[in-house]
C-alpha cells in the first residue's frame, strides 16, 4: 500500500522546553506514548516534578515583564514566523499527528489547516478586538479611557485528540496579546506539540520563556494551577476533569476555560435527502474514530425515516476503510489506546446486555497487518433507550446509537433531557422552520444544520454549555478577553 509520508521510528525520552532551552527532566516517573496503529511505544514521557514546574512558570513570569512591553507590531512579527514555520512543516507535522494519534492523514491535514487558521485570527485580533475605547468629554473637562492589558503567565492543558489545533485555540492569543504561557500536552499524544515546539523555537525566535513546555499527568496541573504566578488555565478533556479544574481555579482565584465531554445528537427528519446527508452523518460519527468533541453519538430519527436511514447508514458505515492513517485511502484510523479500546468495547457489550441491537458490531475487526494495533470498526445500534449507558455516557469512540422519536417536538425534548452534555446537536432536514425551531430550543453551544460537525471557525468562539463547558469566555476568539484585563482610565487635566 502506498504511504504518504515515513514518520521517524522513536522520539526517545521528550524533553522540557523552560527559559528557550530542551532540558531532560529530573523525574523518573515515564510513560510511553504509542502509534495506534502499530501498538508499538514512539517516545517516552517524563512526568514533570513540582521544582521542574516551578522553574517554567518563573521562567514565563520572567519573560513577561519584557514581553508586554514589546509593541503590538513586533510580536505580529513573531506570528508571522510562527505561521511560515507551521506552512513549512504542514506535512511532517501532519504526519506526526497521525502516528502518535491514528487519525487518518487527511484528517491530520485538517488539523493542522485549523491550526494554522487560529495563528491567521490571532494576528487579525491584534489590530482589531484587541483594541481599547476612549470617549472624550464625558464630564467638563473629563475624559475616560478603557484598553486591555496582558495579565502574566497563563497554563495551557492539552488533550489527547487534537494535539495540535486546541491548543492553537490559546497559544497564538496569548502571546500576541503579550502573555506568556506553559504548555501542558497531553501525556497520550504529546509529540506533535513537542516537535511544533522545536520548531517555534528554531524558526520563530520568541525570547526565551514566552513559551515553555512540560510534561505530565494530574500532578503537574494542578501544580501550574496553585502557582502564585499563574493567571489563568485553559483545559479540553472529560468532564470530570474540566470540573476538577475548574473548581481548583476557583479556589485559587484564577482564571479557567474548561471544557468538558459530550454526547451530541444528529436528528435526521422524514423531509432530510438521505443521498445527500448520508456521507456527512457517516463522517459525524466515525470520522476521528469518534474521538472528538463533535463527533455525533446519538442518531435521532424523527417520524418514517427511520427504517430507510438505518439501511443506508449502515451500508456506508460497513464500507468505510479502517486502517493505518498513513496510508492512502483509509478512512478511520484506530482508537488512540489500548485502554480505550478496551473501554469502547466495555459499552458496546454494554449496550447488547441492555437490549440494544448491534447491526454492525465493530469488535470483529481484524487486520492481519497491524496485529497489534488498537483498532475497532464502526458499531451502530439499533432500539437504543433515552435511560441506556449508551444514551447517556459519553463512549468517545465509533459507536452510533440510534433513538426514535415520532416528532421534532419529541426529539428536541429528548436531546434536552437525556444527558447533562451541551456541545452540538445538529439536524437534517428541508424545513427553514424545523430548522429554525430546533437551533432555538435545543441546549448546545453548537448547533449544526445539514452539517455533520459544526466546528466553528477560528473567528467564533467554539461553543459548549452544562457540563460540556465550565466558564464565561470560550477558546478561540473569546480569549482575547480572558488574556487581557480592562483597564479603565479617568482623567481631568
């Protein structure tokens, strides 16, 4: 089979960037992190000790002092590099995502464009929203005047799934609004930002601590957090962790973006062209092998369409092509774990124990190939209850569970109450007034029409509410007002 790109074999043992240098960690707590698709350890993660994060976050308050007074124009510049360097590695770069993730390579490729799109808005917000407000006059002789200021340093905790875009959601903000910031990737998939890293700092130019990287789990969070130096934390993960964080922050009164798990639904009506809607349902609920936080897992069908849905549905569910992500053609890459698997596997057994039917079973997937790997194929089940686990729990995996209702009323209802999650919904259909209901009523942050994952551009903000999102401001374009503080400024001369 023909191969896009032959990644490097082994990162060996990853390294902390702090203060501008690659440094090894004192910690002797390592885990590996895999290629999916070969089951096989690629580096090896240092779990970082308290006295290494301390050292990034006096390196970052260090730097801080010296990078908020550098003028808006000259940290573009940086950005402007930061972009080149991300175009010039666009495919390495992809290429690593697909061997520490198993996403396929055009779904890596996408990544990275995303990626890249967050460096373009950030530039564009340094001129623009970035900006302060004056009003003359307000009083005799009174003027008033309001600008946003960059706050310090700033911890960015990262997930598993896209190791490379959600943190460009805070990365390029943050330092074009004259933050500095510690990059915790996720212990998973922790080598694609670690090579985006080596390559910011060979090709960008950053003084040395506005960006620093370190590794490891739950100790290592919540060490950037209690930092008296750091101002805020950003997080993408379970929900249960985002609530962890969240409530920590709190208590140590800083900042926090959380945002947590989902269980999106797609309602499909009896007016919706099942030709055309078919492809984009497919790719909702299997494309990143369901790994993401968009990624449809309840299928609603509304009234007669059900029978004919299922029929198509499963047909193109059972001819997609699951393999190695490198390789040309393939269209679902493996699940990113071993654990994952064996969790996914758990629901699907589940689901059959509580009566659900399975009518493609992706547990039978064999691939002679890739013995070792951590694949499974598409699941889809049928006669699924709103009281199920497969209903209700989050499975972050390539399993569609299917819900009838008789009515959009009834559906609406059913998304509304079924799950505390509030990421997307989306529906398919004809009807400009079904549509305009369901956008309305459903409780999500982002709503999809005739479209299989409502990913916001970089010039929204990326929406979630209840416990898919703890906080006010959400990534992307909202955190120029989470890096920054307003200022207010009256004076009378």
């Amino acid at each position: 089979m023909a191969r896009i790109l032959q990644p490097v074999a082994n990162y060996a043992t990853l390294q902390f960037l702090i203060n501008g240098n690659w440094v090894d960690s004192e910690s002797q707590e390592k885990q590996g992190a895999f290629n999916p698709a070969l089951g096989k350890v690629i580096a090896e993660v240092p779990f970082g000790l308290d006295e290494e994060v301390t050292r990034a976050v006096d390196a970052a308050a260090e730097a801080f002092e010296g990078w908020r007074n550098v003028p808006v124009p000259e940290r573009l510049e940086y950005l402007f590099r930061m972009r080149e360097a991300l175009e010039r590695h666009f495919q390495e770069l992809s290429t690593i995502i697909t061997q520490n993730h198993g996403k396929t390579i055009e779904e890596s490729e996408g990544e990275m464009r995303r990626t890249i799109e967050n460096v373009d808005v950030a530039i564009s917000v340094a001129y623009t929203l970035a900006k302060g407000n004056t009003l003359d006059q307000i009083a005799p002789g009174i003027d008033e005047t309001m600008t946003k200021e960059p706050l310090g340093v700033f911890a960015i905790v990262c997930p598993f799934n896209f190791p490379l875009m959600v943190p460009f959601w805070f990365i390029p903000y943050a330092i074009v609004l004259g933050d500095s910031i510690v990059v915790k990737p996720s212990e998973i998939t922790p080598v694609p930002i670690q090579r985006a890293a080596k390559f910011i700092g060979d090709e960008v130019g950053l003084p040395p601590g506005v960006l620093n990287v370190i590794h490891g789990g739950r100790q290592v969070v919540e060490s950037l957090i209690k930092h008296r130096d750091v101002k805020g934390v950003t997080f993408v993960g379970s929900t249960p962790v985002a609530r962890h964080v969240y409530r920590l922050a709190g208590e140590y009164g800083k900042r926090a973006i959380a945002n947590g798990g989902a269980k999106n639904s797609v309602v499909v009506m009896s007016d919706a062209d099942l030709n055309h809607s078919i492809p984009s349902i497919v790719s909702s609920f299997f494309g990143n092998a369901g790994q993401r936080c968009l990624a449809g897992a309840n299928l609603v069908t509304v009234g007669e369409v059900h029978d004919g849905l299922m029929k198509k549905f499963a047909s193109a569910a059972s001819r997609m092509k699951v393999g190695n992500g490198l390789e040309e053609g393939v269209q679902m890459g493996p699940v990113v774990s071993r654990k994952a698997k064996e969790r996914i596997q758990g629901y699907i057994e589940s689901g059959i124990g509580e009566g659900a039917k399975p009518i493609t079973d992706g547990r039978g997937l064999r691939l002679l190939e890739y013995p070792e790997g951590f694949f499974l194929g598409p699941t889809i089940f049928d006669g699924v209850a709103p009281e199920m686990k497969l209903s209700k729990d989050e499975i972050f995996g390539p399993v569609a569970s299917t819900l009838e209702t008789e009515s959009l009323d009834e559906a609406i209802e059913l998304i509304n109450r079924s799950t505390n999650y509030g990421n997307m919904a989306n529906i398919y259909t004809s009807s400009g007034r079904a549509a305009r209901e369901f956008r309305r009523r459903v409780e999500a942050g982002n709503i999809g029409i005739n479209i299989g994952v409502a990913a916001p551009a970089a010039y929204f903000p990326f929406g979630g509410r209840r416990d898919s999102f703890y906080g006010v401001l959400h990534a992307q374009v909202d955190t120029v007002d989470f890096f920054t503080d307003k200022k207010v400024v009256v004076s009378k001369w």
